[in-house]
C-alpha cells in the first residue's frame, strides 16, 4: 500500500493538518505519526471496534501492524477514518490522547480545564452550598478541642449558631445543660430534628429557624459558631451589644479577620476592627483549623477565637467612638496631624461643633456638655444634612477672606488639641485603647464631636 503524500504540510513536526477540500476532516500521514507512538498501543485494537460506515476494502485495515495509508481525523476528534476503505477507529484518542492531538492541532499547549463543583454530597443526601458559607465540621477530635477550650458548665445555656447537621451539636448537648441552634436553611433544620428525635436530647435541644442577624437572640451563657464567614463583623459586634451579656463565645472565623480582632497596637493587622472590638471585650486567640477539617473545604484556613465582653462595658457613647476611630483610621500609618489637617475632616468637625452651638445658644447653654446623649447627637446632623462626603466648605466670593481666616482659626483649635495631648507625630497604628479615649475626651472637652 503506497503512502499518499500529504498536499498541504508536508513538515513532519506537524502531521495533523485541516483538509481544505473538506473542512471537516483533519488528515495526517498516520504512518509517520503514529508509527514510533500509537502503534505499540492500537496494536490488535481495530478488530473490536465495528466500521460505522460499509467498508470499501475490508482487507485493507485488518493487520495487527498500521498500513502505509492515509488517515483522516475527524473534526470533533471522535474517530480517524482510513481514505482506502472507510474504516473507522471509534475511540483512537483515548489511548493517543486528546491533548497531544489538540497541541498538535493549535500548535501549543492546551490547559485542560477543570470541573467546577459548586456542592458537595453528604451522606444523608444533603448538599452543602459554598456560597451560602456551609462548611461542616468533619473532624470529630476538633470538636472535642473546642468544646474543650469553651469551659461549659453542666448548669450552661449555649447557643449555636450555624449548627449544620450537628456533629458539634451533639458534643454541646453532652456538655450543658440546653442548646439553642440557630439556623438558616430550613434542610439543615429538618436534619437536626430528624438526628436527635428519639434521644434523651431531644428536650434539650431548641432550633430557631432564621437569619441570626434579624433574630432576636434569647439569653443564654456561652456562644459556640462555626459561622459563615460573610456574616462575621456584623454577628461579633450583636454579640458584644447583646443584653444581659454572656460570659464568653467561641467563634470559628477565617484566619485573616480572627488575626485582625486580636492584633495588637504595632502589628501589621492592627486596624480599626482590633480597636472597637478589644474596647467591648478581651480577645484571645485559641488554634488554628486547616481547611481540609471542612466538608467541603473552603479555600481559606481558619482560626478558633475568644471573645469575653468586658463587665461594664466602657462608658463612651457608640457613635462618637465609632467616627472618632474611622477618621483616625483613614491612613492608619499617617501622622494623626496629617489626618485632621484634611478638609473634608476639617469641614465635617467643623459642621458639627457650629450644629452644637447652636443648639445650645437656643437652650441657653454657653458650653457644650461632653457628656451629650445619642438622641441629641442625631439631632444635630440630621439639622446640619448630608453627608460626611458632602460636608465641604463653600466659600463665597465676596467673603474668601473671612472664610479662609474661619477655617485657619478652626484648624489652630483642631491642632491644638492634638498638641496639649502631645498626639501630634503620633500614629493609629501605634496608639492604645487608654490613648484613643484619652485623645477622644479631649477632642469632646474643646467641644469638637465627630457624630
């Protein structure tokens, strides 16, 4: 049998070629390609796989060893067909390999792709969704470390939030006295139900369907979560405002923001979370969680912390610490003087102290009392309107040169209560929890408020 020689490419490094005639064939010289490679594997393969189409020559592709033929590969790369007698081989490429013939092909290297999975299977039948942040403890010894590490008492009232299918449940209920479960998705609340039905816990074991961030949480003494991580600034600060406090929460976070709430002042991650949440309660970090303990496992490792409220809680008003912190923390590393020279912290200072007189000239005040309450707080913005990014000075033309000696003045008073603090070349990344309240009721006493 005589070797067509091939029209198109005739270059041996590329035997597989498009067949212009026909575009829906590729055609390569077989013999060349496949001799030294394929051959010792298709070896005997083409007497079990049947021609789908009649056979012209049925001699011609019947021997052990390849013919010195002309094959055709077809264009979605599920057969080669020979040009003598239309026989075909139905799954070459599974032992060729799809990917060398596609690099052949492209002329480079093909990335194979990946099969997403957005769920995982249980063992139940219930399929846990990544996107809702469900991820399930496996681990049945880190279980017992957390619950270990929590100090429950038998006399305890826990609450769970975020229980699952309760493996860290039932530890609970073998710990303390009652548990409260909260939880979202109505599949996992069904499970929980359905796991303890029948047991000597099920009178112990109360399940509140529901979003834990519009729930109105009963009293309880000890907060066990694994939580979903989307969800975790805002459940750390309900628990902390949450009345009559708790004696302490285990929490399971990702470990970049459990880091943040437990930085201290000089740490890379000290930020303005590590500042509000160590003012309301003492922060201690507990172990590390790899992420293969999850099922499925998230992409982030995650880290066991504990949070206990402070008794009492510091007297300050929420609002003012709150804008008090976020304007320190514009430029965390920047010169705190630096900061409160900007305009727009200038002008929204300066709005609020010009607010607060007059509310007090009209209540026949004199002085601003730093003991101000929230309601009359709200008061005074609402009067003053917009926003912190609108609170900007206009000046008039006729009158610049009285605007700009206002704010020079306004500025000086600013300056100078950093200075009588010695706060000037100091920096938030470096300041206490003693410095910012300190820095913050001096602000207060010069009459200057920042909500």
């Amino acid at each position: 049998m005589k070797i067509r020689p091939n029209p198109v490419n005739k270059s041996p490094k590329s035997p597989i070629v498009q067949n212009k005639v026909n575009p829906k064939f590729y055609f390569c010289n077989f013999a060349n390609y496949c001799r030294q490679t394929a051959a010792p594997l298709l070896a005997g393969i083409r007497h079990t796989q049947p021609s789908p189409v009649p056979r012209r020559n049925p001699h011609c592709c019947l021997g052990t060893e390849f013919g010195e033929s002309t094959y055709f590969i077809s264009s979605d790369l599920c057969g080669l067909v020979c040009e003598n007698c239309d026989f075909v081989l139905l799954r070459p490429l599974v032992w060729l390999g799809v990917g060398k013939i596609k690099k052949e092909m492209a002329g480079g290297k093909i990335k194979k792709e990946k099969a997403k999975r957005t769920t995982a299977p249980y063992q139940g039948g219930i399929s846990f969704h990544k996107s809702k942040g469900q991820h399930i403890l496996k681990n049945p010894l880190l279980v017992d470390s957390i619950v270990q590490k929590a100090g429950i008492k038998s006399t305890d009232v826990i609450l769970e939030i975020g229980p699952g299918t309760g493996n860290l449940t039932k530890k609970l209920l073998e710990a303390g006295k009652m548990v409260i479960a909260v939880e979202l998705d109505p599949r996992m609340v069904l499970e929980l139900q359905r796991r303890f039905q029948g047991t000597p816990f099920s009178n112990r074991l109360k399940v509140i369907q529901g979003d834990v961030l519009k729930t109105d949480l009963p009293y309880f003494d000890i907060c066990v979560a694994n939580i979903p991580y989307q969800i975790s600034s805002p459940l750390t600060f309900k628990l902390l405002f949450h009345q009559p406090a708790f004696r302490c929460a285990i929490i399971m976070f990702q470990k970049e923001f459990a880091m943040r709430l437990v930085a201290q002042p000089g740490d890379k991650l000290y930020c303005r979370l590590s500042v509000n949440t160590q003012l309301y309660a003492r922060v201690s970090h507990l172990l590390k969680v790899g992420k293969n303990n999850f099922r499925p496992p998230p992409k982030v490792d995650s880290s066991v912390v504990r949070i206990e409220p402070r008794k009492p809680h510091a007297q300050v008003n929420a609002k003012e610490w709150d804008g008090f912190i976020r304007i320190c923390f514009i430029r965390k590393n920047k010169t705190l003087s630096s900061i409160f020279r900007q305009k727009n912290v200038l002008s929204m200072l300066e709005k609020n102290y010009k607010t607060l007189q007059a509310l007090h000239s009209s209540e026949n005040g004199s002085l601003v009392n730093t003991d101000i309450g929230m309601d009359m707080l709200d008061q005074s913005m609402e009067m003053g309107g917009g926003t912190d990014d609108e609170m900007e000075v206009e000046d008039d033309a006729g009158n610049n040169d009285d605007a700009e000696g206002e704010v020079s003045e306004f500025k000086d008073k600013v300056l100078g209560v950093l200075k009588e603090g010695q706060f000037e070349e100091k920096r938030a990344s470096k300041l206490t929890q003693q410095e910012f309240l300190y820095l913050l009721s001096l602000f207060n006493k010069a009459g200057l408020h920042f909500s």
